[in-house]
C-alpha cells in the first residue's frame, strides 16, 4: 500500500468510525419516562378482574357453624420429599373455570362466573350458598394471575401475581426495567379480548399512559418491548467489524505518528 493511498483512505475511516459511534447515541427524549410537564395526573382508569376460561380458583366459605361448611371446602394433599421421609400438606380445592365460564361447586353444581369481578362472583356464590349456610362468608382467590414480559428487559420471563393486580410499570419493574437498547416509544400490550387477540402501543415517554385502559394488566397479558434503531443496525454488522474497525483505527493513528 503506497503512501499516498493511506493518506486517502485516513479520512474516510475516521468519518467511518466517528458515525458508528455516533448512530449508537440516544437522546434524553428518547430514554426518559413520563416527560411531560404536569406535576398532577389525574387518572380514569378503573380496574376490576374479571374471571375468564381457564383461570384457577380457590374458595374458602366459613360461617359460625363450621361443620355446616365442611362439605363446601374440598382439601388435597400436597406432598413434599425432605429429609424426614415424605410429608403432606392440606391444601384447597381448585376450581378450574372451563370453556363455557363454570366452575363445579360442591353441593350447589355448576356455577357461571366468567366475566364477573371478584365482588359479583362472591355476591352470587353466598347467595347460592344461603340455603344450606347461615350467614355464609366466601373468599376467592385466583391463583394463576400470570403476565409475560419479553424483549429488550433485563429480566426478561413469565410472572406470576399473587395480590391479582398488576400495572405496566410494575410489570416492567419485575422484569429489570428496559434496557438502553429498548424503544420506549412503542412497547407493545397483547391482550386477548373475547376470543380475539388485540395488539396496543403504549408510549412510555408520555403521561398518557395512566390513563390508558392497557395501564393495568390483566391475566395472561404479554407484553413486548421493541429493540431501538442502534440495536437493530448493529445486528446488520459482522460481530467482527467492532474488532476490525479498533485494528484499523490503531494504524491509522500509528501511521499517523510516524509519517509526521
């Protein structure tokens, strides 16, 4: 390579390397939350679970007369190996809510409770219960509340929720936060809605977001956290380019000091 080549291609390479690193900047505007100006936030959003097919259940039902309830209170044994041999462990009955949004309730049979809140289904429930119970007392719980959170998040998998209510925020709290890599502007909410599978875009940089119907999850929600514009062009580059570049660039600086 003669003297006069380098010294052409000195130039070029810098600007090279000088707009790679450049392209892989973010702004403040990109990266921060919440950006708008208002110190208050009002919100509309009101959130109630509803149950839908396929949710878990547990119901305890108590009243002053305990063995009037016993019938309506199914246990199993779970049981766990240890050092001490095999013990078991008494656990509520689970309902499974099927296809049609029943779940089979001892005694009283086949209830409905797909698409009612937790304050409905226990209304409905107690009140089935009366005639066999004197002032009856029902508690449900589900207990497969799970969200999944995937793309550019350092922790990314699937979470369960065990108090049944979960926002966006904390959802992305569970799963490390996004990664600078992650575009904030378009994280995307999937969510099935009877029987179909909506898609929503939800711009984290803006205060819009609580009060957006997506601002709380529900069960079985997935969220997808898109790469930036630097993560996807550097999937483009040969994982050997960053390697060449420092190599070439080392010359040039050496070549440099020598021919000056």
């Amino acid at each position: 390579m003669t003297l006069a080549l380098l010294k052409r291609l000195k130039s070029p390479l810098v600007l090279l390397i000088i707009s790679i690193f450049i392209s892989g900047c973010a702004s403040r505007q990109d990266l921060v939350y919440f950006q708008t100006d208002n110190n208050e936030i009002n919100t509309t959003v009101k959130y109630e679970l509803t149950y839908k097919p396929d949710d878990l259940l547990t119901i305890a039902v108590s009243a002053l007369d305990m063995d009037a309830v016993r019938p309506f209170n199914l246990y199993v044994a779970e049981y766990r190996g240890g050092a001490n041999g095999i013990t078991s462990t008494p656990s509520l009955q689970t309902y499974l809510v099927d296809a049609d949004g029943n779940i089979d309730f001892p005694v009283i049979g086949a209830v409905s409770i797909a698409d009612l809140t937790r304050k409905e289904a226990t209304r409905l429930i107690t009140d089935k219960l009366r005639p066999y119970v004197k002032d009856p007392i029902v508690n449900i719980r589900l207990i497969n509340f799970k969200i999944s959170v995937l793309g550019e998040v350092n922790r990314p998998g699937s979470f369960n929720i065990p108090n049944e209510r979960v926002t966006l925020i904390e959802a992305l709290g569970l799963a490390g936060d996004l990664n600078i890599q992650a575009r904030r502007l378009n994280v995307l909410v999937v969510r099935e809605i009877d029987g179909k599978v909506t898609k929503t875009y939800i711009d984290l940089r803006s205060n819009a977001i609580f009060s957006s119907p997506f601002y709380y999850l529900q069960q079985n929600d997935m969220v997808y956290v898109e790469p930036n514009g630097a993560k996807i062009k550097s999937s483009r580059i040969n994982p050997y380019t960053g390697i060449t570049l420092s190599a070439i660039s080392t010359l040039i600086s050496l070549f440099a000091i020598l021919t000056r």
